[in-house]
C-alpha cells in the first residue's frame, strides 16, 4: 500500500483508535477516581487540549518534517502497553486526574489526533491530489471507532483484553505512519511558505468550528440529565457530529436543498430539546441537532483555504472545538445558574452561520412555493403543539429554588397534591430524588416518594440485625426518617450540594431520632478505604435515571460486603425507565454467593399521592434475613422469572442486556 492509499489508512487508523481509546480511558480512570461526572469532562477536555497541541505539531512541524512526526508517533510506544496508574482519589481532584490521563495516554493520542491533519498535508505535499476528502473519510473512521466501543468492544472484550488489542493496533498504525514519513520524506516542501490567512477568515473558522462543539456538549448534558450518564447516551450526538463533518466534507453529498432551512432546524432542537423528557421524540430531536452541525460545518467546508493553507485551517478548527470544550466543561456550570450552553449553543450557531454568508431567504410568504410554504406551514405548526405541550408541563410545576454543580441542575419544587396537601420535590432534570409533606401536614415526618414506610425499601431496611446504616446517595435524606433512636446513618454522596438541598428545603435528616452524618466522595473508594461495619448498607445512587455503572460490577459488591456484618443486608434500589437492572444484580449475587428476593412495587388504589412505586432487591450472605418478608418479594432462584445477564465487573460490563437490545 502505498500513495494515497497509505495515507488514507493513516488518516482512518488514527481517528478510529482515537476514538476507542477516550472512552476505553474513561472506564480506566473511573476505578482510582470513581465516577463523577466532572471525571469525564476533565478527561475530555484534557484529550481536546492535546488534540489543540498536535494541530499546532502539525502545522509547524509535522507537514514539513516527516520523519519528525514519525519519530514522535513511535514515542508513543514508550506508554504501551496501556494502563492507567494512580492511587485511588474518591474526591476525583482534577490535578491528579489530569496527571494520570497524560501519563498514561498523552504522548499515544498526541501521535493520533492530528492523523488526518498530517496525511492531508502530506497528500498536498506529494501532489497525490485534492486532501479534503480525507477528512470526511477520518471522521468514517472515528464514527466507527465511536459505535464499536459501547456495541463490540465493551460487552465482548474485558479490559485487560481491550488494552492489549488496542496497543497492537497503535503498534500497527505507528508502522503505517513510519512507512508514509519515509515515503514523504524526499518530496518538495511546497508547504513550507504559507501565507497567514486574514484574521476575520481565522475567526470565521474558530466560530464555525466552536458553535457546534459547544452545541454537541449542551446537547449531551441535556440528555444526560434526564436519562443519566452513560457512555452509550454520549455516543448518539458524538456520532451524529461526526457523521455531519462527514457530509459536510465529501463533495458527493448535495447540501443545497438544505441550506436556506437551517433557522428552521434551529427552532425544531430548541423545542424538540424542552421536550427531551419525552423518548419517543428524541428521533426529531437528533434529527434536528445533525441537520444544524451539518449546516455549521458545511459552511466550515466552504470556507476552507487553498490546500497549501490546511494546516492554519484545521488548528483554527481545533481551537475553536477546544474553546467549545472548555466552555462547556468548565465555565458554564461555575458561572450560569440553569443550563444555558444549549440556547447559547443555538444562538451561536445562528451567529456563526450568518458570519459565513448563510442568508437564508425569507421571502416565502410572498411567493407560491411549495417548499417554502409546506415548510414553514409545518414549523408554525409544530412550534405551536409543542409550545403549548412545554407551556402545560411548565405550569405543572412549582420551583422554589434551583442549584447549579457539575452534575447538573436540581431543582426544589413545591405544589399540590392529589388531596390538596403542599408537598416539596427534589427533582434532578424529569427525575425525582424524593419529595416531603409540608408542615403543619401530620405526614411531614413521614418518609414518602420510594421510601413510604409500607414501600419495599423500607421493608427491606427493616431487615437489618443493628443500628448501624450506610446509605449510598443522599437525596432528600427520607432514609433517615425510617431510623430508631440511637442508631447510626451514614450517607455517602459525591455532590456538595446535595446536603445544602437536603437540610434546606427538607427536615428529614433534623426530624431523625438516630445520629446522621454525611461523607463527601465516591462511594465505592470511600468505603474502600475506611474500615466501618454496618449492618445494612443501601445503595441510591443516581445520575439522571440511572446508577452510575461502577457501583454495580463484582467488585463494588464485594466492597459492599467487606463492610457489612456477617448478618447484614445490602439494598439496593434499582427503580429505572430505561434499563432493567434486575438480570444484573441477579448474576452478581448468583456469582457471590448471596441469598437474594426482588420487590416490584406497583401503583395500587387507597395509597398517599406521594407514595413511589419502587424496584428493590434485598441481598444477604444468609437466609436468617429474608424470614417473614411479605408475601410481594420473590426469592432469587432459579424459578424467579428475572432476566438471565452476564455479572458486571470491573472488567466487563454490557449495557444493552438491560436496555433490552439483546
């Protein structure tokens, strides 16, 4: 393979280990960090900051000494194989984080991200024809390596395995980039006197590359907060921004029927994303958000210099993804109250879309044609059904406070019950973390939501031999209202704001008879560390609707289990939309050994408005604890009905068993 060929492989082999590689290190850095939600920004933004620094490689180095940029690519195999080597940090401090990332994979992502920036200045550089299309075929690559990892890689391979294999392939295209440097090395350097473009195209070409980035991370912390934090979630709009600089940069893919539409599809993902609660709508709501990175990065397309110039145009378009990043990672949650970097997002891919000539022509109502006139037609009427559906769900609620962190928005509300009754709920985006009656109510004191004392958990708590307690995410606190006098509750929660919420919008943890204490880390390496014996330990931890996946695997059970009595009961309360958590914690607790019954709770006439429905499962190294349970539980057996999954472990975990994908 040699010419264009080889340098096409270079560009497709770069951007797909690339891509298998950011999420491979974020599983690594979840077991010394835990999982936070700040974690995986850190790492992103630290893989941006890296790519920024390869695009300025590239254009100073990498196009006009290729044997330079070979030599820096095989640098890259000092780090291999793979690992990620730090001490455990429940608190995920950024310094050490951003530490472990670079030492593990700084000096491999640094000899992949400017892969398709290197072989197209190459391509230019032996006159092997035009280069653009090498992008477009990059992102082929990255699109691919992004959907093999949660599809293929993650429920197929452990990561010992993942590591290894991943490490032969940057093995195998640090040979390809040897042979490319070497074959490249005795051709003209027409590239080595650029002329700077004008400052307003460098900025053209900053917007148009950060508008969608920030668009890209607004949109996935939109979904985030509502279906929690999931790599498979994050894959859906990465893909579909990828896909769009695809497109956008193949001459064969025709954008001009789209390009006057472009203020629609901004009004479509505006409403489609107050709707994102909804799933059946998130078809129309992807749609609209590829059909606007297709237009921004179209226009990013048709904004690009003469080839001798890539260099300058691609580091504008690196900088521009890696202010995107930083904006969205770092600035928003410390500065803006709500999430804001959607309509910011929105707003500057209008302004970054009019900045490059995008005048779109409003001159429909003035003439008879139908593509005008059905489209706009269908956007006024779109626009009013989903105004008015946002408008009533609005109205449906009360808010009375709202804090802003790295895990999104919480919000307080306060309104009326079924009966009439004032209530306050915490709500985490369409999720609800518990809700209180309102004195001088006589249920104030009362635990309610998925903690009502008739409900499963709390008759599952109810097991415990002692009056020792750990609960794993704190919420309203409503656990500490089912605690006897003289009893110890300990509550792990990673969020600072949760305890400010709980102690001043809710009494549960002041009403409490026993002793409450709250311990601010991860969970699983906070209790890794500490040599505490409880007598039951009840894990509710959510991001959005879903348990924060290392909290589930073998070896976050068998940290459980070193802190329980030998007679102590692990709840955990695995109530979700979207994923079946139950064919999980049966294998776990099949693969340990542990005794087990599950409670479905269902909505049942003559119950308190506030009483939640919930799913629980009650686990124990002996049957003397699941004595007397009602007759709602079912034993864990061979004859309980559960679905049949593989166990979780650190190593291995496969998340579309409980999405029901296979």
């Amino acid at each position: 393979m040699t010419g264009r060929p080889l340098l096409l492989g270079v560009a497709v082999a770069g951007a797909l280990l690339g891509f298998v590689l950011e999420p491979l290190v974020g599983r690594l850095v979840t077991l010394s960090f835990g999982g936070a939600v700040h974690v995986w920004a850190v790492c992103m933004l630290v893989f941006q900051t890296v790519l920024l620094l390869a695009y300025v490689w590239a254009h100073f180095v990498a196009r006009r000494f290729p044997l330079a940029h070979a030599g820096a690519v095989l640098a890259g195999l000092a780090s291999l194989p793979l690992h990620v080597d730090a001490a455990p940090d429940p608190a995920g401090s950024v310094l050490p984080l951003v530490g472990a990332v670079l030492l593990a994979v700084g000096l491999p992502y640094f000899g992949l991200a400017s892969a398709a920036v290197v072989a197209q200045s190459w391509v230019q550089r032996r006159g092997l024809g035009l280069p653009w299309e090498l992008y477009a075929a990059s992102n082929l690559g990255s699109l691919v390596g992004l959907f093999a990892y949660p599809l293929v890689v993650e429920p197929l391979f452990g990561l010992s395995a993942q590591r290894m294999v991943w490490s032969a392939g940057y093995v195998a295209y640090a040979g390809l980039v040897a042979v490319a440097a070497w074959t490249t090395r005795n051709s003209p350097a027409t590239t080595d006197a650029i002329a700077w473009p004008a400052a307003g195209d460098v900025g053209r070409w900053v917007l148009l590359a950060c508008a969608p980035s920030v668009l890209l991370l607004a949109v996935t912390g939109w979904i985030g907060t509502e279906f929690g934090s999931f790599p498979l979630l994050w894959t859906v709009p990465l893909g579909l921004y990828l896909g769009s600089f695809m497109v956008a940069f193949s001459e064969r893919v025709p954008d001009a029927w789209l390009r006057p539409f472009w203020p629609d599809a901004l009004v479509a993902l505006a409403l489609f994303a107050c709707l994102a609660g909804e799933p059946v709508l998130h078809a129309l709501l992807y749609t609209a958000f590829f059909a606007v990175c297709w237009q921004v990065h179209a226009a990013l397309y048709r904004a690009h210099p003469e080839p001798a110039g890539l260099t300058v145009y691609y580091l504008a378009i690196a900088l521009g993804g890696w202010i995107g990043g930083l904006f969205v990672s770092l600035i928003a949650p410390n500065v803006f109250p709500g999430l804001w970097e959607l309509p910011i997002g929105l707003a500057l891919c209008a302004v970054a879309l009019l900045a490059a000539g995008e005048i779109p022509d409003w001159r429909w109502f003035t003439r008879v044609e139908w593509r005008w006139a059905v489209s706009r037609g269908a956007l006024v009427g779109t626009m009013a059904l989903l105004t008015g559906m946002w408008l009533n769900i609005q109205q449906s609620r009360g808010p009375v406070a709202s804090v802003r962190s790295l895990y999104g928005v919480f919000q307080v509300r306060e309104r009326a019950a079924d009966d009439g009754a004032r209530f306050r709920e915490l709500m985490h985006g369409g999720t609800s973390h518990g809700s209180q009656y309102l004195p001088p109510d006589p249920r104030a004191k009362t635990p309610m939501s998925y903690y009502h004392p008739e409900g499963s958990n709390a008759e599952a708590l109810a097991r415990r031999a002692g009056g020792r307690v750990a609960g794993i995410g704190l919420g309203t606190g409503a656990i500490a209202g089912l605690m006897r006098p003289g009893e110890h509750l300990v509550f792990y929660e990673l969020d600072p704001n949760a305890e400010t919420l709980a102690r001043g919008w809710f009494t549960y943890l002041a009403d409490s008879p026993a002793q409450v204490e709250v311990r601010m880390g991860d969970a699983r390496l906070v209790l890794a560390a500490e040599d505490t014996t409880y007598d039951a330990l009840f894990v509710d931890a959510f991001s959005g609707d879903g348990i924060p996946t290392h909290l589930l695997t073998i070896e976050a059970f068998e940290v459980y289990l070193d802190r329980l009595a030998p007679d102590g009961v692990l709840v955990l309360h695995i109530s979700n939309r979207f994923l079946d958590l139950r064919g999980v914690v049966r294998a776990n607790a099949e693969t340990l050994g542990l005794k087990g019954a599950i409670r479905v709770d269902g909505p049942e006439p003559g119950r308190d408005p506030l009483y939640g429905p919930a799913t629980s499962m009650i686990l124990t190294r002996s049957d003397d604890r699941l004595i007397d349970l009602s007759d709602q539980w079912i034993r864990l057996g061979p004859l309980d009905g559960l679905p049949r999954h593989a166990p979780w472990t650190d190593e291995r975990l496969d998340l579309l068993e409980p999405l029901g994908v296979r």
